[in-house]
C-alpha cells in the first residue's frame, strides 16, 4: 500500500520524503543540462537502438565500439551530415547521448526505490501516495517519450522531430514542478499537521503558464537550429522582423515549423513572460517570501540577458547550456513562489 493510515499517522515522515523529492530535483537539473550538452553536440542519434535494461552497459571491446559505429553509419545523419567521421569521433558523440541515457535511469531508480521504502515503512502522509506514483509513472512514460524522439531521426530525417523534442522537455520540466510543489506541500505538513496542499489560482497558472510556453518555444527553436538563423539584437538583420522570410502553408504551420518566426516568437514572448513572473514575484512579497521572490527577479534577469548573448554568440555552446540550465532553476523558483502565493490563498 502506498497510502498511509487515515489522518496524519505518526509514522509519516513528511520532512524526510521532501528532502527526498528535492534531491531528485537536483538530479533533474542535471539531466537538463546534459540534455542540452547532447542537443548542442549533435550527440542525440548516436544511439540507435533503445535497450532499457541491457543499454546500460557501453560497448567494451573494439569488436562493440565498431558494432555501434556500424549502426550509427546506417542512418540519414551520418549518411548525409557525418560522412567519413572517425571511430575517436563517434566515440565523442556517443558519450553525451549514453550519460543522458544512464542519468535518466539513475532518476529512475532514485524515485522509485525510496518511494518504495517509504510505502514500506508506511512514512507517506494520507493523500500523498498516489501523487508520488503518478509522478513516476509520468518518469516512466518520460522515459519513451525520449525514445520516441529519437526515433524521428533515424530513418528519413537528419535529427529529430523538433515538436518531440518539445514533448520531451517539456514533460521533463512538468516532472520538476510537480516534484517541487509536493515537497513544498510535505514541507508545510512537517510545520503544521493541520497544513492542507496549496491550490493554484488562476492568475499563479497563467504566469507558469507563461513560462511553459516559452520553454516550449525554446526547444522548438533548438530542434529547428533557428537561433542561427539571426545572431543580432534587437533586430533581427535591420529590422524587428526580415522582409521576404518564406511562409509555410497552413499560415498556423509558421508558428511551430518556420524557424524564423520561432525565434521571432521566442525572442519576444520573453517578455511577456518575464512581466508574468515579475507579477508572481511581487505576490510572493506581499505573501511574506522575499527571498524566493528576490530569486525570481534575479533568475528572470539572467535568462533575458544569456537569450541574448546566445543569438549574439552564435549559439556558443556554453552559453546557450547556461540558458538552458537557467531555465530549469527559473523553474523551480517560479514554482516555489506560486505555491508560497497559492498556500497563502488557501488560509
């Protein structure tokens, strides 16, 4: 069983599960960031074959190097991208896209098997249980979600799928807030048994809301390679949007598939995200949570400012890594204050 006895049992253990849930944050984050490092690299469809259990163990003879390499030299990407790339090289890719593949199993089994211990010794507080599970169910369908994105790439196209790519991250990000906003639910508990779970208003949702759009539009933007589209700013060439930019049929197919008005949308729905989160953090000062709302407007700052000095460097790899790496703690910060706000509503 993974409810706890009715009421609050004084075996539940709701300080201890959150630092828990936020230690797989962490881990979280860090898969962001070597997501991003594989996008970036080109790393993605090094690996041709999903293998959940057995793939954990990388080639360790020259006889397995030269196996996957063979695999890999099958595909669009090496066919009409890689051709005549070395072993060594292969070797390089492959890093990047095996980690990511092994962190997002190690995330697996640091959620799974601590929930099952704490199931186990019945430390779940009632209502709680079947939230954990749903959370990793949704790791779990993470999971093929990753596969499925790769699998776009390795028959007709050269990369994968920029809206799977989308799904992807963005089901990733939907995993970190859910885990933040339950350990700050089980935080309230373990102050005060009489705390109930923070409800979400409507104005909270729609500057999250902001924000999910535009990381969504953000790894359309990568999927596409559209932040090479323009490396200046504000304009994009001499003018806020360039004259003459071919427009795909349906007019709507522009704003998820033409990589010039993804980054016009990208760069300037920023914005507008930035005024949501700046609102969220002024309600987080007035709820009594200066810090985190000090958090905000810092974390927002900085990912206007490394948006920027990713067009202006070319997609330097570091800096759009940092932008992304941003995007994540701007994330959890914007998670924290909406449900410091939200829990204050709900007094």
């Amino acid at each position: 069983m993974l409810q706890a006895t009715p009421g609050y049992s004084t075996t539940a253990r709701p300080l201890a599960i959150a630092r828990w849930l936020y230690a797989v944050a962490a881990l979280i984050v860090a898969m962001v960031i070597v997501g991003g490092i594989t996008r970036l690299t080109e790393s993605g469809l090094s690996i041709t074959e999903w293998k959940p259990i057995s793939g954990i163990i990388p080639p360790l003879t020259d006889a397995q190097w030269q196996a996957e390499f063979a695999n890999y030299q099958r595909i669009p990407e090496y066919q009409q991208l890689n051709r005549g790339m070395t072993l060594d090289g292969f070797k390089a890719i492959f890093f990047w896209e095996y980690l990511h593949r092994v962190l997002g199993r190690v995330i697996g089994m640091a959620f799974a098997l601590p929930l099952i211990w704490f199931a186990l010794r019945r430390r779940i507080p009632t209502g709680y249980g079947w939230r954990l599970v749903a959370l990793l169910a949704l790791g779990g369908l993470q999971g093929a979600i990753g596969w499925w994105m790769v699998a776009s790439g390795l028959s007709e196209r050269t990369d994968v799928s920029h809206v799977r790519l989308a799904v992807h991250l963005v089901t990733a990000l939907t995993i970190l807030a859910g885990i933040v906003w339950t350990a700050r639910d089980l935080g309230a508990l373990a102050a005060s048994p009489l705390a109930r779970p923070a409800r979400m208003t409507l104005g909270v949702a729609a500057a999250l809301l902001l924000l999910f759009v535009q990381i969504t539009y953000g790894a359309f933007t990568a999927g596409l390679d559209a932040g090479y589209a323009f490396a200046s700013w504000p304009l994009m060439g001499e003018t806020l949007f360039p004259s003459g930019v071919p427009m795909l049929t349906p007019a709507a197919a522009n704003i998820v598939d033409n990589a010039i008005v993804v980054q016009f949308i990208h760069r300037w729905l920023a914005f507008a995200t930035a005024a949501g989160l700046l609102w969220l953090a002024w309600r987080a000062r007035l709820a009594g949570h200066e810090l985190v709302a000090t958090a905000v407007v810092v974390l927002v700052t900085i990912q206007i400012a490394l948006g920027i000095a990713t067009l202006l460097s070319g997609v330097e790899i570091l800096v759009a890594v940092s932008h992304q790496a941003n995007a994540a703690l701007l994330l959890i910060a914007s998670v924290i204050a909406a449900h410091g706000v939200s829990a204050r509503s709900t007094r």
